[in-house]
C-alpha cells in the first residue's frame, strides 16, 4: 500500500537525515508567518516565498538552505495546526521568489561546497521521464516482531533490508540490542512519493564545456516542464552514492520558475489579432515576411522564412501526434543568409539554440546515444539525441 508522507513523517525523516540540536522552530516557523512568507498555491500546497523576508537575518538562511526538510515538516505541521482551511489536506512545499541572498548561478558553477544546500540554478531541460513512485521509508520486523523503519534516499531505487534489528531496551540498568535477523517487509508502513526524473544541461552556446545533471520533482511541480525549457529551479543538492570512487550530485527540485513564459495577451489584443487573421489572404505568408526583412528575398527565402516562423512559434499536441518542438535545418551557398536568418530566430525565441561548427565540437553537431532505463523506462530501450 502506498501513502503520502505527513508532516510527522517528514519531520522523522528529518531528524534521521539532519539532525539539529538548539534551534527553537516554534520561534523559526513564526519568524517566516510574520513575514508573509507562507502562502497557499493556487493547487493549495505551500509556498514558501522568500522575497517577502525583507529582514533575513543569516541564520534564516542557513536553515533554508542547510535544514529545509525539517523546516519543511515544521511549516507543514504549524499550517495543519493554524491554517488548515487554507491548504490541502496533504500539501507539499514548493520554494518561490527572488532574495538577495540567493544568487542564481549556472549548472556549470555547481561544485562539492553546494552538497546538502538549497541553491537556485538556471537550466535547461534536457529530457523529462515519465512520473513513478519512489520509495522513501520502508518498515521491517524482525523475528521478535521489532519494527525497524530505514529511510531511503531519493535517488534509490533498489530497497535492501538492514543487517539487523537496530532495537534497544533498557534492562536492569543496561541498554539491550536485539541484533535479532532475518527481516520481513511490512509493506503497509511504506511511504512512497510520486515523483518525475528530468535530465537539466547548461544554457551554453558551445557544447565542449556543457555539464548535465539528473535530478527530480515531486507531485505539485509534475509534468511542469518539457524539453528544451530555459527555467530557474531551486534545489537541494544530494550527493549520490555510487560504486565508483568519485559521487555524483542529484537535484531535489523544490520550485520552478518558467524562463520561456510566452506572451500575456489582452482580450482585447486577441480580438484584434483574429479580426486581422480572418481579413488576411494567407497570415502565414504575411507572418514570414517579418522574419530578418532586412535580408533580401531571393530563391528559396520565402520557403525559408516560413519554416523558421514554425520553429519560433512550436509545434501543438493533438489526439493523434505530439510535435512540439520543430526543427529547421538550412542549407545554402556561402553567402546566402542562413546564419542571419538563424540568429534571428534564436534572438526572438526563448526555447531556441544556435549550432555553429565553427564554435561547437564535431560530437555535438552529431548524434549519441543513450540508454533510457536511467530515467525508469519501463523497457531497456535507446534514445537518439543530437
């Protein structure tokens, strides 16, 4: 059986994974309701919004960035206890806003000193799996019925049972331990989350230095996203464990604020642009001649103009095909515009990248290939990238 964890769970998991001693988090939680910083998402989950602590006084900021899990059960249980009405029954925690406090710094400028922190990156999404549910806590009983709980991290994805029973007593002044094995899983004390895997890359212009990372979102940021999205994440950086002498960092994405937010439209605005669509001839043709008008048309430029003007405003999901991001590849004689025409269209689009061979390497203007059971394929399978 699966549950959402609660504020008691995640305030344990806490104390397991970061455990404070002399912080008064009655006075922490007040200090950030004092300050509006606690607010209800549209969805009723929490945010919490660090512009509005104008007096963040350093040690706010340690605990955000060093201890936001516990103060993330902390807040959870103070707004079940006071504000209940105006969240959901079971809301997570979402991070928003702007502080001085927090810079925002490139993928390429994450480094060991930011492990354990909460961090604000800019990125752009590579890829983006499929949601599942993770495991975090399992429960085990051992022969004398002890239950042991072993939380687990999030980047795990095998569950073990512990080598023995971690139960202590005290007895006759003295403490006990059973140490008793083997274990039986008791599968309906689990807590299992439903999160999404997505692959984040450096915004970069040449490919030889970009770095990528894996990492993942919970159930208010799901299916927020899609590939080649410029965003601003915020996110706790957790070593990952592997075999090899060197670990990894995996992302724990706590918010996300879209870059490529596209265009706010009046009413009135969209009425003037549909009386124009339907006095137009062909918009498509008359939208293409927008496209760099100080390039000359020759052969070709019409046809090419169009297919950039595609590119720009993105393909549309139906009922038979999802084509959201359409490509242009042009090719041309020296001299013919291709690059002003490209560099147009990346000048005016947020989504777009620029490839030149001149500035990229020959592995980045081709394609790779990679596995995706990374990012929990049901099926090993291969994706092609370029």
């Amino acid at each position: 059986m699966r549950k959402a964890p609660d504020a008691s769970n995640l305030v344990a998991y806490a104390q397991t994974k970061d455990a404070i001693e002399g912080y008064n988090w009655k006075k922490i939680v007040d200090k950030f309701e004092e300050e509006n910083a606690i607010k209800p998402s549209e969805d009723g989950n929490v945010v919490i919004d660090v512009s509005m602590m104008s007096d963040y006084e350093e040690m706010y900021v340690d605990i955000l960035q060093d201890r936001s899990y516990r103060l993330f059960g902390e807040i959870l249980k103070f707004v079940r206890e006071n504000r209940e009405d105006e969240f959901n029954e079971d809301p997570y925690v979402v991070i928003d806003g702007e502080h001085e406090f927090f810079e925002t710094i490139g993928l390429g400028e994450l480094n060991s000193s930011h492990t354990g922190k909460v961090v604000k990156l800019e990125v752009q999404v590579q890829d983006v799996a499929e949601p599942h549910h993770r495991t975090i806590r399992t429960c085990w009983k051992c022969q004398k019925e002890h239950r042991t709980y072993e939380w687990h991290s999030r980047y795990e994805d095998t569950v073990e049972s512990p080598d023995f029973c971690s139960h202590t007593w005290e007895e006759d002044g003295e403490t006990k331990r059973c140490g008793c094995s083997p274990f039986a899983r008791e599968e309906v004390e689990d807590v299992s989350i439903e999160v999404q895997q997505i692959v984040f890359s450096e915004i970069a212009k040449d490919d030889r230095n970009s770095r990528s990372l894996i990492g993942e979102v919970d159930t208010p940021l799901l299916e927020k996203v899609d590939k080649r999205d410029k965003i601003d994440v915020w996110a706790k950086v957790i070593e990952q464990k592997t075999d090899n002498a060197a670990n990894k960092q995996y992302l724990h994405v706590l918010g996300v604020e879209q870059k490529n937010k596209g265009v706010d439209l009046t009413d009135e605005r969209v009425e003037q642009l549909e009386d124009w669509v339907g006095d137009t001839e062909d918009p498509v043709e008359e939208l293409a001649k927008s496209v760099k008008p100080g390039v000359v048309a020759d052969k070709g430029h019409d046809e090419a103009r169009k297919s950039i003007l595609c590119s720009i405003v993105r393909g549309m999901s139906n009922e038979t095909d999802d084509r959201k991001t359409i490509h242009t590849l042009l090719y041309g004689l020296p001299g013919s515009a291709k690059s002003k025409l490209m560099e147009f269209a990346e000048e005016i689009s947020e989504i777009s990248e620029f490839a030149d061979a001149s500035e990229a390497s020959g592995p980045g203007l081709t394609a790779s290939v990679e596995r995706t059971d990374k990012l929990h394929s049901d099926s090993t399978e291969w994706m092609v990238t370029g």
